[in-house]
C-alpha cells in the first residue's frame, strides 16, 4: 500500500470515528432521559402506595373506635360521614380534641382524612346485622386528565 493510499484510508477513519462517537453519545443520552422517566414514575407510585396505607389505616382506625365503643357504634355511621360533610373540617392539627366523646373523635378522624389524603373524604355505613362499610376516597392522579381516573378509592367491609 503506498503513502498516498495510507493517508487517504487514514482521514476517512477518523471521521468513522467521530461518526461512532455521535451515535454513542446520541445512545447514552437517550438512556439517561429513560432513567429520568423511570425515577419520575418510581415517585408518582411510591406515593400512590403511601396514600393507600394511610386511607387503609384510617378505614381500620374507625373500625376499630366502632369496636370500642361498640353500644354507640350507631353513631359513627349517622354522624354525617360522607363525602359532602368533608368540605367544612378545618385544616391543621387534628389533635385538639381533649376528650374521647364520639364526637370529638369523628372530628378528628374526619380532620386526619382531610389532612393525611388530597382531596379525601369518606363515607361509614352500619347495617343492621352488625356489617361496617368504610369507603375512602381521594385524588391520586393529578397527571391524569379524566375525571374518573383521578379518584382512588379503598373500601374496608368488617363485623363489628
């Protein structure tokens, strides 16, 4: 091979080389906008799973104050526990109530829903054969654009 030949073959290999440079920069950009998407995604269902646990253990608390206070249970379900009554609790601390009367501890359990949930609210049926539904429900998805798809909900159904 001559000279020429070498210098020539030489020159076109180094733009091959900035060539395969590009594509690996383009591949390692695309890679790292991927992992920026997972971790975005990692966020918003770490705290879907949080606000779940907390709508669970707020289901099971008033459960369980029905328990306790099982000869008033009646009252938990007629105190007006629905969906509209939540837009009138205060928000703030919840914990100013000094006395255990029911309606001291729906207030603030009506007060931890409002606070602890975005958006949450809740509704609490005894039936006659002893059967309680609790049902909490709140805004999960503000990404999403569809009313329906924006509400989570978790039902707790027990004996008391």
């Amino acid at each position: 091979m001559s000279q020429r030949h070498r210098r020539l073959v030489k020159g076109r290999q180094a733009g091959f080389t900035l060539i395969e440079v590009m594509i690996a920069v383009l591949i390692l950009g695309f890679g790292l906008l991927a992992f920026g998407l997972l971790q975005t995604m990692n966020v918003r269902f770490t705290k879907s799973a949080q606000q779940r646990t907390v709508a669970s253990n707020l289901a099971y608390e008033v459960v369980d104050m029905m328990r306790m206070q099982r000869s008033d249970s009646g009252l938990y379900a007629y105190s007006a526990i629905d969906y509209a009554s939540f837009a009138s609790v205060a928000e703030g601390d919840c914990a100013s109530a000094t006395d255990a009367s029911i309606a001291n501890n729906i207030a603030r359990w009506k007060c931890q829903v409002k606070n602890s949930l975005p958006e949450g609210a809740a509704v609490v049926q005894l039936e006659s054969d002893g059967n309680v539904t609790v049902t909490l429900k709140w805004g999960d998805a503000p990404w999403e654009t569809q009313a329906a798809k924006k509400i989570s909900s978790f039902t707790l159904r027990s004996r008391i």
